[in-house]
C-alpha cells in the first residue's frame, strides 16, 4: 500500500463498510464522520505505511478495477495474524476465499510456521473460508480465533 491505494481504501470504506468493521472505534457520532475519516487514514499510515511504526503490511483488494476492501498480515513470533475486510457490494462472491489463499500463500513464502485469523461468530464466510483451509476453529468470547500449522 502507498498513499494513493490508502485514499482509494478510504473511499471503499465510506462507501462500502462500518467504521466499526474497518478501524478501532473513535469517540463520537456514527457514521463517517471527518474525525474518523482522519482516524482511518493516520490508523493506515500508523500500522503499514510509516517505517517507524510499521506493524503489518497492508494490501488494497482491487475488484473490476476498484478498491473494495484491504488484505493484511502482521507477523507474531512464528505467525502470521491475517485480516480481510471487503465492501459490502463485493461480499459473498468468493472474493474473501481466493484473498485468504493468497494471505496464505504469502504467509508461507515469508517463514511463518502459523496462520491465525479472528472473526466474528456471525461472519459464517469467513469462518467457512478458514475450517476449508484445514484451520482449527476456536471461540473466545465473542470471537472465533484460527489456528493454521503452515509446515
């Protein structure tokens, strides 16, 4: 990701998602608001773009020719942690299936010994996507964790 992708990531978000399926919560009013807006953009640049800081890397997912979502992974130790989200229009295409092979394929290129992801127990795709890549589905409270063995 590069300054330009991030604007196009920002424009799918407003367009397509919820802050709240997007970026960490941000105190005020719902919606897409100016403040989270800035919020989203310094949270990318924070976590992807900035070598200082930098935690993850970062992916726009690109659907017919347009941002519709971003692909990440930040390494953990022997892991890698992996998070899709896509806009509302591009869900349930098979979108988020061949995004995670890819994740994957990344993640074993890199060396990791682990792929981990977490989602939500009402995201049935994504845990669906996940159990068909032979990775073992853990709850957690409110959150369905992913454990797979990459070796």
């Amino acid at each position: 990701m590069d300054e330009p992708a991030l604007s196009r990531l920002l424009d799918a978000a407003v367009t397509g998602a919820d802050p709240l399926e997007v970026m960490p919560p941000v105190p005020g009013p719902p919606g897409w608001t100016a403040a989270r807006r800035d919020a989203f953009l310094a949270f990318h640049r924070g976590r992807s773009l900035d070598p200082a800081t930098a935690v993850e890397r970062t992916w726009v997912v690109d659907v017919d020719g347009a941002a519709a979502g971003a692909a990440r992974l930040e390494r953990h130790g022997d892991a890698v942690e992996a998070g899709i989200w896509l806009s509302r229009d591009t869900r349930g295409r098979g979108i988020g299936r061949e995004v995670t092979r890819l994740l994957l394929a990344e993640a074993r290129t890199s060396g990791a010994a682990r792929f981990t992801a977490s989602t939500t127990p009402d995201n049935t795709g994504a845990r669906s996507v996940l159990a068909a890549l032979g990775a073992t589905l853990t709850t957690e409270g409110d959150e369905i964790r992913a454990d797979l063995r990459l070796g």
